[in-house]
C-alpha cells in the first residue's frame, strides 16, 4: 500500500511562519547581525507605564506574561530597534552599565530618528570616541580629507584570561553607513557600522583579535573629536 502526502498551500504558508519566526532571534549576539532595519526609538507617552521586556526563548514572546522579564523601559526612553516580529520588535536599551535585549511590544514605540534622517548623517556626525561600555572603543578623527580611526576591543575571562583585539585606518563613510578594514586582505577584521543619532551599531566578522574577543554592540559618544 502506499501513502500520499498532500501538503496544502495554507499549511505550507503556516509552516514557513513559523519558520521564520523561529529563525528571527533576538539578543545582543545577533541583535547586530542585520543592519538592514535599524531605528532610533522612543517610547510613546500613551504607552503603558512600563514597558517591559520579553524573553527569546521557544514560544516567546508570544506566549505573554509567561515571557516577560523583569527589565522595562519608560515614556519617553531611547532604544534602537531592528528585526520586527509580527506584534513585537527586538529593542536594544543602552543603560548606565550594560544593555537589555529583548523584544518589546511595537505598537508602543515611536520613530526618534527616521531613515531619512540617519541617511542624511555628515561626515562630522561621526567624530568623537565611542564606547561599548569596558568592552570596546572607537576613536574617529579628522585625517586630511578623510577621516581617520582607531579601536580596541577586549575580553576578560578572569584570573589573568585576557584577550585583546584592535583596528585602525581611514574610512569613508556613505551617509550613515561605513566599513572599516585592518587590511586590504578579505580575512582580515573588517567591521560594519550604522550612525544613528548618538549611537553607533558595529558588527564585526569575528577575526578581529584572541579568542572570544569582538567588536559587536551598540556604542554611545563619548566625547566630540
């Protein structure tokens, strides 16, 4: 006897949902990994008190309360978003001593700065040191007619465990995007960095220094070069 499997369109549509939901991740890791729909945002004055985080973990958040974190942000806070996930957005909210990940809800976020505004950076817009708290720095600088820059990052796995990376050349920034190489080799360390008002988002290709080091985050200002 033999056994046909019929597979139809609105199952193969639900099974790709969930796929893709499942495939939509959201931490700190992966959080810089796609710079395609990054934003500046805030919390909306009408939105609840507080508006909380929520795991990404399996069936999350969209399991609810069974989800929620104890970190939340308030009316009026900054984050920058990116990947959105039906009713949800992963938010990233720079704090005084380390960053929260997680998804939020969207509906209760507001633009900051639109893509037409972070398009339309200047080359002076990205002077100044920058820093992903103790981990990692950015120092962009003036250089002739170009600008210059330098960075280190640094992993500190306890009793002496220490490994470092650095960087360091020219740039040339198209509005408020930039690559930054160590060499002219294809395997070198080479990081990707989006401008966002006072913040500045950096992937790295995971050769840019010992082991564990990274320059992945979102940096702040600092100070102005």
């Amino acid at each position: 006897m033999r056994l046909h499997t019929v597979t139809t369109p609105f199952l193969l549509l639900a099974l790709a949902s969930v796929a893709s939901a499942e495939e939509t991740k959201c931490d700190s890791y992966t959080f810089t990994e796609d710079h395609s729909k990054l934003a500046l945002v805030s919390v909306k004055a009408d939105a609840e008190q507080k508006l909380y985080f929520y795991k990404d973990e399996k069936s999350c958040p969209e399991k609810g309360d069974a989800c929620k974190t104890k970190a939340y942000v308030l009316t009026g806070d900054e984050l920058v978003s990116n990947q959105r996930r039906g009713d949800w957005v992963c938010a990233w909210y720079p704090g005084a001593k380390r960053e929260t990940v997680g998804w939020v809800r969207a509906d209760s976020l507001q633009n900051k700065i639109s893509h037409a505004e972070a398009a339309a950076a200047k080359p002076e817009d990205w002077l100044g040191k920058w820093n992903y708290y103790k981990y990692a720095e950015l120092n962009i600088k003036k250089k002739g007619k170009s600008l210059g820059y330098d960075g280190n990052a640094v992993w500190d796995g306890g009793g002496g465990n220490v490994h470092v990376g650095d960087i360091s050349g020219t740039m040339t920034p198209q509005a408020n995007k930039a690559v930054l190489k160590d060499s002219a080799e294809d395997d070198g360390c080479k990081l990707e960095l989006s401008l966002l008002g006072p913040y500045l988002v950096v992937k790295d290709n995971n050769v840019c220094g010992g082991m564990n080091v990274s320059f992945r985050g979102v940096y702040r200002k600092t100070r102005q070069k």
